[in-house]
C-alpha cells in the first residue's frame, strides 16, 4: 500500500471520526455494528473526496488555461501530511473556524505546485482550489442530507 494511499485513508478516518462521534454521543443507545459501519463509510466517502481534491482543481485549472495542460496534480505525502494533521486537530468539537483555517492553509500549500504545473498565478492557482474544495464539499454535505432525509423517512415508515 502507497504512503499516500494510507494517508489518504488516515485522513479520511479523521474526517468521518469527526462527523460521527457527536452522532454517537447524542445517541448512547447505537449499536457498535452501525457506528463501525457508519465509520467505514464515513472513511471511504471522505478519502474518496479528500483524493479528487487535487484532480478538481486541475481541471479547473484547464478550463482557465487557452492551451492543453500537460500533467496533472497528484497528492504526495508531504502534501498530504498538512491534510492528515487538520483532519486529526479539527474534529468539529473544536470548531468549523478552525477546520476552516486548516483546510485554507493546506490549499494554500497546495496553491503552489498547482501554480508551477499549471503555468496559472498562485492566486488563481488558489482560486481552483478553493472553487473545487467547495465544490466536494458542498456536494458531500447535499448527499450527506438526502441519505439522512430518506432514513428518516424509512425509521418513520416502520415506526408507523
């Protein structure tokens, strides 16, 4: 297994540790079967999100460039390892704000190779990724919704 596959998964099992432990303490009474399932999903959803993070931005990139790009922007451990650290110190007990600010400066970190493999500014650069973090971010969070919407419509119908 790749470094960057392994941090890419530890990263996404901080995301979803975050997400699902004030589900778990609101609810004493939820089964360890449906946490750790609930935390296994969580995982993949995250890290499939955190990896496409990257590839967005590039083809952002793409759409503002007159010329083909040549290459594409890929996660390496030392720029994932920003990432991992802001998913293990940002559960959100500590605060959106906080997670906010280390997303920023892990785009931040990211606005540069983008920039150089991209041939756009650093702001641009950092303009793509901002628009592509949003975007899977926004797009998880409607998903996120609509799955929670439809098993509470399912526990109503079988309550009923």
């Amino acid at each position: 297994m790749s470094p960057v596959l392994v941090l890419l998964l530890i990263a996404g099992l901080s995301e979803a540790t975050g997400r699902i432990l004030p589900l778990v303490s609101r609810r004493p009474g939820m089964s360890r079967p449906v946490v750790v399932g609930l935390l296994l999903t969580g995982t993949l959803i995250e890290s499939a999100v955190i990896a496409l993070w990257p590839p967005t931005a590039w083809a952002l990139a793409e759409v503002l460039q007159t010329d083909p790009l040549s290459g594409s922007l890929v996660w390496t451990p030392s720029l994932i390892a920003p990432l991992v650290l802001a998913g293990i110190l940002a559960f959100p007990w500590l605060g959106p704000a906080l997670h906010l600010l280390l997303l920023a400066a892990v785009a931040a970190s990211l606005a540069g190779p983008l920039a150089d493999a991209s041939g756009l500014s650093w702001v641009a650069a950092a303009c793509c990724l901002a628009v592509a973090g949003i975007g899977l971010a926004t797009a998880v969070d409607l998903f996120r919704r609509l799955v929670a919407r439809v098993l509470a419509i399912r526990g109503g119908e079988s309550l009923a």
